[in-house]
C-alpha cells in the first residue's frame, strides 16, 4: 500500500478524530469500519481503490459491529453471505428488545 496515493474521503466519516492524521495503512480496519459505516458510494469506491477487495473483505467480514442496512450493503459489495460477517452473528447472540 505503501507509495499509493491517499485515498480521498469526505471529513464527515471522522469527525471525531483529526482527520490530516489519520494512517491510512496503520489504521486501515479502522478507516476501512468507519467507511462502511458512515461514508457514501464513492466513499466506498476509494476504499475499495486503495485497500483492494481481498483486504476491504477480510476486515468487513471480521469486524464487530456494522448498523444493519450497512451489513447488506457490505454484504453485496464484497459477495459473501451476511451470515459469514461477525457482526451479524454477533448480533444474533446478543438480540435486542422487540421492536414495536
């Protein structure tokens, strides 16, 4: 990854840390988590760019929470089931209260 451009995200996905610090190859499950979580398609599109699909996969697949609608979305993304991602069967051994 090393000598490859910096991808370009919008700030909006790390408000909460100083963005022009952030290492993209230090940090990647975590840039690669919060994109998922928070950023748009081409969010998605210059993740994907930069880090490749093997390594976007295996850090989806591994992670320990994504909202829902975004395990679909990584769920078709990436083509793997949503029952091989953690967070969906960490989800399924902690449910939550019915909603009514």
């Amino acid at each position: 990854m090393t000598g490859k451009k910096k991808p370009i995200f919008n700030k909006r996905i790390f408000w909460d840390v100083d963005f022009e610090k952030i290492d993209y190859d230090a940090k990647a499950n975590f840039v690669i988590e919060r994109v998922f979580e928070r950023g748009d398609v081409e969010d998605i599109r210059h993740c994907r760019r930069y880090y490749g699909d093997e390594k976007v996969s295996e850090v989806l697949l591994n992670t320990r929470f994504l909202p829902e609608h975004r395990m679909h979305l990584a769920s078709a993304v990436i083509d793997k089931p949503i029952e091989e991602f953690r967070c969906y069967t960490l989800r399924q051994l902690n449910p939550g209260l019915f909603p009514y």
